[in-house]
C-alpha cells in the first residue's frame, strides 16, 4: 500500500509524475544529497578553515564569505581547492535517493556538488550521461546521450577551476554566463525538484539570486526541505525554537518569488520514501506484457490474436505504456495493436509508449545466452510497475510444454514489487501461475486484496471473453491508484 502523505507532499508528487510522463521534470542537486553518501555539507566541509581564523561555522550563516576570508588571508584559493579535492576525491556509495532519480527517466540534472555520485549513478542504470563541468562543455554534445549533468560550480577532477568562494560567485553570471543562460531556459521548460538543500544553504541563495525568470514565462518548482522542528532542540530555549519555525516560514514564502513552492518534511530520511512513491506511481503506467504461445488452446488462434492487439490498443489509448520482449506467437500482435493505436492519433500518442526489447539470440559480452536472458528480463520489468501474462508455452522435446521463461519473469516482478496479473483464462503458464497465487492468498494478496477475486475470475474458462479487455483495464487503473 502507498504512504500516507500530507495534502502537500501528495499534490507535488501528482504533479511531478505528471511531468516526468511529459518529459519535462528535472533536478537540482545540492550538497545534502551527497551528505547521506558520506560526503560532508559546507559547514563540515569549512570547519577547519574557519578555525584557521578564528571563527566558528556555528556562529556564521554566509559560509561563502568565510571561504573568502580564508583566500584574502592565504592570498590564494590553493589550500581551498584542496581540502575540496581531499573530500570529493574518496569513493562513495550512491543513496537510495541517488539511485531513484538515476532511473526515473529525468534528462535533466543541475548540481552544484564538486561529486561524481550523479554521474556514477547513472551509469549504474546503464544511462548514457553528458557531464558538462565547464563553460566550453557546453557546445559539445556525448553521442547516445540520455541525460545532461551540469555542474555549475565545478568538479572535483579540477578543482582548482571550482567555483569556492565569494569573489567567483559574484562574477559568476559573467565568468560562467552560458550557464546562467542555460539554467534560465531550463527554469522555463522544465519542473525543477531541489533536493539536498537546507533552508540556509548559502548555494541556494546565491544561484537564485542570480536568475532572473520573468514572471509570465515562470513555471512552478518544488523544493524538499525539513521542517523545524517545533520541540526546543539541545541548548536552545522556546523563544528560539518558535523563531526557527518563524524564520523558516518567511524564507519558505521567499523561495515564491522565483517559482520555488517548499514541501516540508518531518525527517529526511521521508525524501527516499517519497521518491520512491513517485517512482511506484511512474511505472504504474508501464505495462510489461510477458506472453508466448506455439498453440493457443481453448482460444482460436485469431481470435487470440485480435484479443492481444486490441488489448495492446487500448492500453496506448488510456496512457500507458507498454513493454515487451517479442515472445513468439505473441510479440507480433502486441507491436501491431500498439502501433495501430499509436498512428492513428500521432499527435496525441507516441512512439514512446511502445517499449521493445528482442532478446539476444547469440552469446556476447563473454556471457552465454541463459545469463543474456536473465540480464534482459532484469532490465525490461525494471522499467514497468505491472506485468501482464498471457498464455506461455513453447514447443520443446518434440512437445508442448508451459513457458519456464514466463515463470522467472513471473518470479523477476514479484521479486522487485512489480503488481502481477496472470489471465489463467488464456491456459498454460498463465493458468498455472493464477492457480498458485490463488492457493496461497495471504502470500500474493498481501498487498492488494482486492486482487484475489478479480485473478480467480480471468482464470474461470467459462468467463465471458468479450469482457477481460475491459475488465484488465480496470484492475491496472486500480493498480496505478
């Protein structure tokens, strides 16, 4: 079952899976993302440069200015850039937030961390991402790409190009202008989630300060941050405590002026909860259709045939999309009722809602065809939160046998909390994998129980066939909540 959130948690996450299914949702990464990998935020990280004179980052809010006054002292930014290449240099672990936004499919990640933890997590999900670091970065494009990092402020592998102290934010929008422009047309185009910022994040204030966003062409942004607390904290009296929660309330009303709506958090360790719920709901609306079929049974072979393409019809019709590994004797269908659906309105449906993934018929990459396989299915049900079975037998031995291939992917999407749905009525495997859900209620109903009655009655022969299309099509309604 989903989290209960907030009023306002749950209108921005409707909104940015919305965004996310028009292509149009991006991130902007700030040091509190990384923290959680082990990296220190900017009051950790200048801890020591404060001691060398003589202040204390608990008593300054401008920490870039204190960064300043380290180079106005040392007469050089050398032993600034390398305390941050000591830090950003060691190996970290991506969080369970990086990982989430790596494989939500965002095009667009602005950061101003010096980490690579974005870019690695990327690759992780074998997405393809164009790291822009500098300004002449800019006017190149990686061939294949499928994201564009922009690190605004420099990267650790240079770090003495970094942007670290006052002086170079404040010549910023001229030493970094095609940046600042490009982060404008972006602010325009696209529905921007920070995350990993503090209400007092210096870094915040200074990129926002320098963007200018008319307010016509303004498009609303969300920005997770942790609510105040109300109880006193350690060494704090009530007076101070109503004040935190005062002086939040005005900068959360200050971020409005450039778009920027808070959404307030208990704790932070709610973010991963609800990047996890936006990303349940995204792939709620992909379809992982698992089928194959040398004979179709009790169903006539055109018949069945016309119920998979009007079935793959309608699904492109009511928004989804659909992924599919061309099994045989069904993979065929599946592409022609989606296709069929998705060329007779072009302006209202895409090619993107057609997802396939042929699997490899040679050995490559030094694993052997079965490894191939497995990887594949991975990777395919990785990109649905429903998945759909359908007949599943082969011909093998000289005989026809129940597709083992159907079961593991059976198995694959219980495994990674996929919603599954086995139409028995269609016989084999599907019929087999509906008879050991419903034998074991309390073990594959747990989550959905309603489930259980709608399963029994698409496995019943003597249903009307005339009917599951519209039915399926309501249960994966349900599903997506």
């Amino acid at each position: 079952m989903s989290a209960k959130f907030s009023r306002e948690i749950e209108a921005f996450i409707r909104v940015y899976v919305k965004d996310l299914e028009e292509g149009t949702a991006a991130i902007f990464a700030g040091a509190g993302l990384s923290k959680s990998c082990g990296f220190v935020n900017w009051s950790e990280l200048l801890s020591e440069i404060a001691e060398e004179l003589g202040l204390s980052v608990k008593l300054e809010h401008d920490l870039i200015s204190v960064a300043q006054y380290h180079v106005n002292q040392k007469n050089s930014a050398t032993g600034l850039a390398r305390k941050i290449l000591e830090e950003f240099s060691e190996q970290a672990e991506p969080s369970a937030a990086h990982q989430i936004l790596a494989r939500l499919p965002i095009g667009t990640y602005w950061t101003t961390n010096y980490d690579t933890i974005i870019e690695d997590s990327l690759k992780d999900n074998y997405r393809v991402a164009d790291v822009k670091r500098k300004t002449d970065d800019l006017i190149t494009t990686r061939p294949k790409r499928d994201a564009v990092v922009y690190k605004m402020h420099g990267d650790v592998g240079s770090s003495t190009a970094a942007v670290l102290y006052k002086a170079q934010y404040e010549q910023y929008y001229k030493t970094h202008e095609a940046f600042v422009t490009t982060l404008s047309g972006d602010l325009i185009s696209k529905t921007f989630l920070f995350i990993g910022f503090s209400f007092t994040d210096p870094n915040l204030d200074y990129v926002l300060s320098r963007l200018h966003v008319p307010a016509a062409h303004r498009r609303t942004h969300y920005c997770i941050l942790r609510k105040e607390p109300s109880i006193q904290q350690e060494g704090e009296d009530a007076d101070f405590a109503m004040y935190r929660q005062r002086r939040q309330e005005h900068h959360t009303r200050d971020l409005l002026r450039f778009g920027i709506q808070a959404v307030l958090v208990d704790e932070y360790e709610d973010i991963p909860v609800i990047l996890r719920e936006i990303e349940n709901r995204f792939l709620k609306k992909t379809i992982f259709i698992s089928g194959s079929a040398e004979e179709y049974g009790t169903w006539d072979k055109q018949e069945a045939l016309n119920f998979v393409h009007s079935l793959s019809a309608s699904l492109v019709k009511a928004g989804y999309r659909i992924v599919n590994g061309f099994g045989w004797g069904i993979g065929s269908a599946v592409i022609n009722g989606a296709l069929d659906a998705i060329y007779s309105k072009p302006d209202k449906y895409s090619e993107d809602q057609l997802i396939m993934r042929p699997f490899p018929q040679l050995p490559s990459s030094g694993k052997d065809l079965p490894a191939l396989w497995d990887e594949y299915r991975h990777r395919m049900i990785g990109l649905s939160g429903i998945a759909l079975f359908l007949f599943g037998n082969k011909f093998d031995g000289g005989s026809i046998k129940n597709a083992d291939g159907m079961r593991e992917e059976f198995q694959i999407a219980q495994e990674t909390e996929v919603a599954v749905l086995p139409l028995g009525i269609t016989g084999y495997m599907a019929k087999e994998l509906a008879d050991e859900m419903l034998a074991d209620p309390d073990k594959h109903f747990a989550q959905y129980p309603w489930l259980q009655q709608e399963v029994a009655q698409l496995a019943d022969p003597a249903a009307d066939r005339a009917k599951i299309e519209t039915q399926v099509l309501s249960i994966i309604k349900k599903l997506g909540g």
